[in-house]
C-alpha cells in the first residue's frame, strides 16, 4: 500500500515534496479520485481553487482539472492550470492533477493536440469521445487511442475494435456520471469488458453539484452492468493514472 497513497504538496499534513500518508487517511480506498472535471477557463463554473475545496469536502483525494481545449487555447488554458495545481497543492490534501480534455477537434489533428498537452504540462489527457449525446466527428475515438491519450471519455457507442485497440495501448475507456454523456455507459462498460479495455469513471463536473461520492460512482457502474467484482478493479485503474502522474 505505502506506494498507492501518493500526494504532493506542502501545507500542514505533509511536506518535503513526495509523502506516503496512507496511515493518516487509511480510508484513501473510500473516497472518489474524479479525472475529468471543468474550471470556468472551458465552460465550467468554478475557479480552480473552488472546484478543489469543493472536491475535498466532497471527500475527493484527487481530482484532475481537464478543460476543454483545441489549438486555439491549448497554450493559454494548461500553463495556468500547471500553475494553479502547483500553487494550491501547498494547501490542500489534495493531489491535483493539471489536465486537458482535446474537444471536437478533427480526427487527424488530436495526436498533435495531446503531445502539446503533455509537452505544456498537462499530467492527464483526455480525449472527447463520441458521446451520443452531440455530434463528434467520427473516427474521434480511434483517434484518440491512437494518440495515446490517458482517458477516452464519454466513447457513445465505440466499436469492439477500438476497444481492443485501446485495451491494446493502454487507454482507459470512461464511465462517466453526466447527463446525456451516460447513456451509453452500459455499451461501454460491455465492449470494455468483452476486450480487456481499463475503465475508469469520472464525473466530467461542470459545477459543485456534478461532485460525487465514491458510492455514487459505484452505483453508477452497477447501473451501466459493471460486476461487483471488477468495481474495485475501475477505483483501482484511476489509482495507477494518479500514481503514474506522481513518477512522471
């Protein structure tokens, strides 16, 4: 356990930079790690400093800040939210994850988006599957998983061969907890499981109110037909995300 709980920062619970503090939140396997979330720089309504106090006394342990982004913001929007993150991980127990959500960009430009993301500092990248819920240009999510993305979020109704091709190359396929965007998580949570593909489930917030508790979340992948079994399995897949942002 001591190289799961990984947080960063300095105030009054840590300090030094990197610390394991499991014995001091032995309930870290209880509360919700969200790795999908908007701050009012895309078309959230928080600030980054309200959305993090609103996610830890939701109970969050950690919480990546993707916003929307294509080529005319990418180098506006991550820089500040690398900035932000750095800043407010002195003072909250936090690990928060500076990220960016590549959205409705065509096809053949997202690998170049989600290497300037990484390049700016972004530590989770996400790409804006073909939800049902708004009209994606297809071929996105292969995209996407050929990019070599963290999270394809909100994948609609994603083939059984992107699935294994993200199964393949290490792309999460998400569960998501929105409106619209959740309905074909029972889809995704098949083809997932038929292939091998990781789930994660984030709850792409837009507001306080889109917040959720880890049992929330679990009921929501009860509901899109996830085993009790491989529920842990999905909590434990945003870990290893959280973790390998941490050695990186």
């Amino acid at each position: 356990m001591s190289n799961i709980c990984i947080f960063r920062g300095e105030n009054q619970f840590y300090s030094h930079g990197v610390f394991d503090i499991c014995s001091m939140f032995p309930a870290y396997y209880n509360v919700m790690i969200d790795l999908h979330t908007h701050t009012l720089f895309s078309d959230g309504v928080l600030l980054p400093s309200e959305l993090v106090q609103r996610a830890y006394h939701a109970g969050y342990k950690a919480i990546a800040l993707t916003d929307h982004m294509d080529m005319s913001n990418v180098d506006f929007i991550v820089p500040r939210l690398v900035k932000a993150a750095a800043e407010l991980s002195g003072y909250s127990p936090l690990t928060i994850i500076p990220g960016a959500e590549i959205t409705h960009v065509p096809p053949d430009l997202i690998g170049k988006l989600v290497a300037d993301a990484r390049d700016l500092g972004a530590g989770i990248v996400v790409v804006h599957g073909e939800t049902i819920a708004e009209p994606v240009i297809p071929g996105t999510n292969r995209a996407g998983i050929e990019s070599g993305a963290d999270i394809l979020s909100h994948p609609g109704l994603i083939s059984i061969e992107d699935a294994a091709l993200a199964a393949e190359k290490g792309v999460a396929l998400e569960i998501t907890a929105r409106k619209g965007h959740s309905l074909s998580n029972g889809h995704v949570a098949k083809v997932a499981m038929m292939t091998g593909a990781s789930m994660v489930i984030n709850t792409d917030s837009h507001g306080p109110e889109d917040l959720i508790s880890r049992t929330r979340a679990a009921i929501i992948l009860r509901a899109a037909g996830v085993p009790e079994e491989s529920i842990e399995t999905i909590f434990s897949n945003s870990r290893k995300l959280v973790e390998r942002v941490g050695r990186s």
